[in-house]
C-alpha cells in the first residue's frame, strides 16, 4: 500500500522511469496532484490551485514534462469526472489543459479541456473538450498547436488512451441519457472509429493500452466494487489491422459475472 491515511487518493500514474508515483488527492481541503517517490514514505504536493483543482496527470514520456486538468470552480466529488464527465452548469472554459515543465515549474495552458494523454512519441496530446451539451475526443499537435476533433457523437466521448504504436486511441463512451459507457477506438487521424465492448449488465471505463492490452474498470451498476478486466492483445493487433472504416464489435463478454 502507498498511501493509508484520511486523504482520498484517486486516478495514480507511474513516472516514466517508475521511480515515482503521481495522483489526484483530496487533502488539506483541495484538490490537487501529489507525488510519492519510492524512496520516500509521504507524498509532497507537486501540482495544485488555489482558485480551483488540479488533476488528471499525464507524463510525457521523456518525464521533462506533465500534461494536466486544470478547473476554475471546486468540485469535492472530482473524482465522477473519470466516470461521467459533467455537462450541467459548466462551461468549456472552466476546464484547461495545462502543460508544466517539470525542471523549472513553468505552467503553459495548451486549450479548454480534461484528461489529457500524451502519445508514445510525445508529440501529441488526446484530451476531451466539452462543446456546450456533451464531450468530443481531440488530438493536438505540440510542436504547431494545431487540433483535430476525432468524435462528435452526442455521447460523451472521454478518458484517452493510446496504443504503443501511437496509431490508436482507446476512449469511454456515455451514453448521457442513461449513463452506460463501453469502450471504443478509433484511429489518431480521426478514422477508423469502432466499438470495442457492448455489455448488457456492466459499464465499461478508464482504458489502459499496454503491450498485454487495455485494461478496463468494469461495472454492474449495483454499487458493488469495480472489477479490471482486459482486452487482450491477440484480439487488437489482427482485428484492428484489418477492420478499416468499420464498426467492429471485439469483446462482447460479461468478465465481471
């Protein structure tokens, strides 16, 4: 265990050279981003706000940098945000994407947005951006600026995350009327969008892409604990090298019955 105290700890990612664990925490009456380094016992802060929060940390993969969600209000239930993305009385500009320096703690705010995930090349960062009634997934080029909206669904398109190859981007999809969410794909230029769950008795979030496959947090709705399944990786190379401009349907079982 890292952390055992009264703080709420939510949403952990590794540094790079795994030498250091970064996280969202609700302590001290805000929320902010904490670092633990292994060869220390408490967490620091590294991150926070004093108008707002700070969470959602991306490491970019030479560790010189962090993307991050920066809001302008304070929300105490933050932690929904990963699980249903909120639409009601908000505004697009109250969510930023912000990208610190590590080195010199220099802050740069990149665009309106959450949960921001760089890419395997560290070139590029997929992040959500709230339109007015729901969420579309968004790539952005560093080095220009430049943006591309890869979703305009109606639901709420959220929580990125890329294949090793960078080729790939697995996301959440809500269904905002009912609030079930299964997990999609669709290719960093845009194309290429498909489904990858649609199950009947459990919610589908947070992917994870890793060389064994994605990881997901799976649901039944019935406040019973989150289960982690996995896709697995002999199913995502030869479907999807092979399943262009389709909406193809890979993993259809209940892994939580």
């Amino acid at each position: 265990m890292f952390t055992d105290d009264a703080a709420l700890d939510f949403h952990p990612v590794w540094s790079p050279d795994e030498q250091s664990l970064v996280f969202d925490s609700k302590r001290n009456q805000k929320i902010a981003i904490w670092e633990l380094r292994l060869s220390e016992n408490k967490p620091r802060l590294l991150i926070g706000s004093d108008a707002g929060m700070c969470f959602a940390a991306s490491f970019s993969p030479d560790s010189t940098k962090i993307a991050y969600t920066k809001t302008l209000f304070f929300d105490p239930n933050w932690w929904v945000y990963y699980i249903t993305p909120p639409v009601k009385n908000i505004r697009p500009e109250q969510f930023q994407i912000v990208l610190r320096t590590i080195e010199t703690g220099e802050d740069k705010i990149l665009t309106f947005g959450m949960i921001p995930a760089f890419s395997p090349d560290g070139k590029k960062i997929a992040y959500s951006s709230f339109n007015g009634s729901d969420w579309d997934l968004w790539v952005m080029t560093l080095s220009s600026g430049n943006k591309l909206r890869l979703t305009q669904s109606g639901d709420n398109d959220f929580y990125p995350s890329w294949s090793p190859d960078g080729q790939w981007i697995a996301f959440c999809r809500e269904n905002p009327i009912n609030s079930s969410s299964d997990i999609w794909v669709v290719r960093s230029d845009g194309s290429s969008l498909m489904s990858l769950t649609d199950t009947k008795n459990h919610n589908e979030s947070a992917p994870f892409w890793t060389a064994d496959g994605i990881y997901i947090d799976t649901d039944s709705g019935e406040n019973t604990p989150y289960d982690i399944a996995l896709i697995p990786p002999e199913i995502l190379p030869t479907t999807l090298s092979t399943a262009e401009n389709q909406n193809c349907l890979l993993y259809t079982s209940d892994a939580a019955d």
